[in-house]
C-alpha cells in the first residue's frame, strides 16, 4: 500500500467536517433533557458504529479479541474511559469560560499533549527535532497552536460584542476544568497508541490496513461510553427524565432518531480519523495526526459558524480576526505537508 500525507490530511479534514457538525441532528431534539439524547448518540456513536463497521471487517469479533492479550483490552478500555471524562468536561468548560475561550484552551491543550505525549513516551521525540522535516513538522504543529489561539480570542471579542458571555462565568474554576478536559480529551491518541496489537493482528489477518484501527475503537469507545452513559444515568435519576419522555412519548421517535443519526456522524469524525492516521503513519508523520484532527476540526468549527450566521453582529475586525486564525490553521496543514515531502 502507498502512503500520502497530503491524502492523510484530505481524510482528517472529512473527520473533522463531521465532528464539527454532528451536533446538527442533536440540536433539533424537542422536549427532552441532554442526557436522553446524549445517550442514544452514545449508543450509536461508541457501541452500534464500531461494531458494526468491525464485524464487516472481521466476521467472528470474539475469537479476534480472544487473541489479544488481555492487558492490551483492559488499557485500551482504561484509556478509552479517560478520553471519555474529558468529552464530559468539555461541556463544564463551555459553561464556565464561555464558548470562546474555553474551546481555545481546551482544544489547545489536547493538541500539544495528544501530539508531543505519544512520541516522548515511546522514546520517539528525539528524531523528531533531530531531522530537517521533524521540525519542519513541530512547526506546524506550533502553527495550529497559534492558530486556535487567534480564533479563541476572535471568539472573546464575539461575545464581548454581541453579550454571549456566560452568567456562570468562573476564570479559576473553569482553566482547571480545561486543563483537565484537554489533558484527558488527549488520551483517544493514547488509547489508539496502545491498541497497536489490534491493529498488527487486523493487518495479518487480511484486512485492508486502511481499516486497522476500527476494531481498537471497539474497545476504546466501550470505554468512553461507560463513563458518559454513568454520568448520563446520574443525571437522569436527578432530573427524573425517563418519567418525563414516558408522560410526553410524543416526539420519541423523532427525537430518537435525530440522536442516533447525530451519532452516526459523530462515528465518522474517527473513522476518517483512522483513514487519516494510517495515511500519515505511513509517511513516518503518525504522531501529526492528532494536530491535524484537532486543528482541522476548530477551523471546520468556525467555518460551520458563519454558515450558520453565529457571527452575525460582530465587528468586521472581529470577523477578520477568525479568518485570520483559520488562515494560519491552514498554513499548519501546509507545513505539515511541507515536512512529509
């Protein structure tokens, strides 16, 4: 198989097109609390979506991972759970930094620790700031970490301009909040990096290494799913919503439906994610993938935000300030190109 980078960022951009958008779906949910429809999307997203792709790839899944060791499925899982508290932190982020802001430092901090942790941990870093195209690549990654900084702050300027701010709003509260969702948010790099057996095994066993790491997702995203479906549960004891749904069952269908097709596109986010990855494994760029997914994925979020008119009554330098960012975030992906070349 040829590997290519640039085709590995092609397959990131469609990754982070549908993480940006997956909410879409969600958002049209009438009449029901968030975590009802936050577990079906669960339920599609991290148990439906994985299995079925992986079952298309491998018929008998139980004997498959009766030949992985088991301490590779239960760091796998642990890591998949890990990266699941931080999805649930994002949220409490959003409530006490704002949108802006709190996205700016999240995702910042997500890239720089899913990016630089793998390879110092492998014992890898070395080689990359030793050679011509590895720091050619950390330029790029440096590029994306300026870059979400200015659409961060063209965010702080939107908010201030059109009175978005949170009433919540707790600065010391909400940076620890994101230094932990960023931190965990991290580990669906690490979980991927200790389903390598997986993936080693999928290969010789004849799947088309584009498709190697859909079976880890399995086990990372049963992981994800166990925390967030606890925390759904919690809240919905508190909130009483399946007595609520049971006295209104008027829009469960609907409602249903749209959490599982949100679901669905989530799943694709790391199913190109994987395409993407393989790509850039190949090109000896793999631990640039996780830069490539989040940068692209806050560029895509903006973009998504104009179509949308998220930006209507912000200032034209405001506006330009969110161009600007995204423009260096697409400098990065060249860069990043630049270096596999």
């Amino acid at each position: 198989m040829e590997y290519s980078a640039n085709l590995g960022i092609f397959y990131h951009l469609l990754g982070a097109l549908a993480a940006s958008s997956f909410y879409i779906p969600i958002s049209l949910v009438r009449n029901w609390e968030w975590e009802a429809s936050w577990f079906l999307n669960g339920i599609a997203s991290w148990i439906i979506m994985p299995i079925l792709i992986s079952s298309l790839l491998l018929p008998d899944l139980g004997a498959f991972y009766a030949a992985i060791p088991a301490s590779v499925l239960i760091k796998t899982y642990l890591l998949g759970a890990l990266w699941g508290i931080g999805g649930l932190t994002f949220g409490m982020t959003m409530r006490y930094l704002g949108l802006s802001v709190g996205y700016g430092v999240a995702i910042g901090i997500t890239l720089v620790v899913g990016t630089l942790m793998p390879p110092i941990v492998d014992g890898q870093i070395g080689h990359f700031v030793s050679t011509t195209s590895g720091l050619i690549a950390l330029g790029g990654v440096l590029l994306a970490v300026v870059g979400i900084f200015v659409c961060s702050q063209a965010g702080r300027r939107k908010e201030a301009e059109t009175g978005e701010k949170s009433d919540e709003f707790n600065l010391k509260k909400g940076i620890i909040i994101a230094v932990i969702c960023g931190v965990l948010s991290a580990f669906m790099a690490f979980a991927i990096e200790a389903g390598q057996p997986m993936q080693n095994l999928a290969v010789e066993l004849g799947v088309d290494p584009l498709y190697q790491i859909m079976p880890s997702y399995v086990i990372i995203m049963l992981g994800g799913f166990t925390t967030n479906a606890v925390y759904c549960i919690y809240k919905a004891r508190q909130n009483n919503t399946v007595q609520k749904i049971r006295n209104d069952h008027s829009q469960f269908v609907r409602n249903t439906l749209l959490s599982m097709a949100g679901g669905v596109i989530w799943y694709l986010q790391f199913f190109f994610y994987g395409w993407g990855h393989v790509q850039m494994v190949g090109s000896n760029l793999g631990f640039i993938s996780w830069t490539l997914h989040m940068s692209l994925l806050v560029f895509c979020g903006g973009l998504f935000g104009f179509l949308m008119k998220e930006w209507v009554g912000s200032s034209a330098i405001t506006r330009r300030v969110q161009y600007a960012g995204m423009g260096v975030i697409i400098c990065s992906t060249i860069v990043i190109g630049i270096a596999a070349n």
